[in-house]
C-alpha cells in the first residue's frame, strides 16, 4: 500500500460530515499517538513512518482544498 491509498483511506474515514479538517488531522494524531494503529500497521503491512507521511499528506490536502477549518459538503 502507499501514501496516496493510505491518505486515501485516513482522508474517508476521518474527514466526514460534521468534522473540520483541523478535527480529522486531532482524531488521526490521537489514535497514533495512543497506539490505535499497530495492528492497522500490520494489517496494511506498512511502518510507522509511511503511516506518518500518509497522514502528512492528508494535511497537506487538506489545507490545499481549503477545507482545514470546513467540513465536506455534500452536493
């Protein structure tokens, strides 16, 4: 798995509706730091590091669409 599906992935399951940008990048952080993903580690076959940049990624898009202070709107 990459970054871009790994960013994917943390992108859907944690910016959605309801949570600013700012909030999903709080939640993911969180779960990191609190150890919530060593067996998604496992599961996905990736190291710390690339989850790490993964979710870098995910800021980085996430300030680029504008949307840190926003939550996903729904057309």
């Amino acid at each position: 798995m990459n970054k871009t599906e790994i960013a994917e992935l943390l992108m859907e399951n944690y910016y959605s509706l309801g949570t600013t940008g700012s909030q999903a990048m709080e939640a993911i952080w969180s779960d990191i730091a609190e150890g919530n993903f060593t067996q998604t580690l496992e599961d996905w076959e990736i190291t710390q590091k690339q989850l790490v940049d993964a979710t870098n990624l995910v800021a980085d898009q996430l300030v680029d669409a504008e949307r840190l202070f926003t939550a996903p709107r729904i057309y």
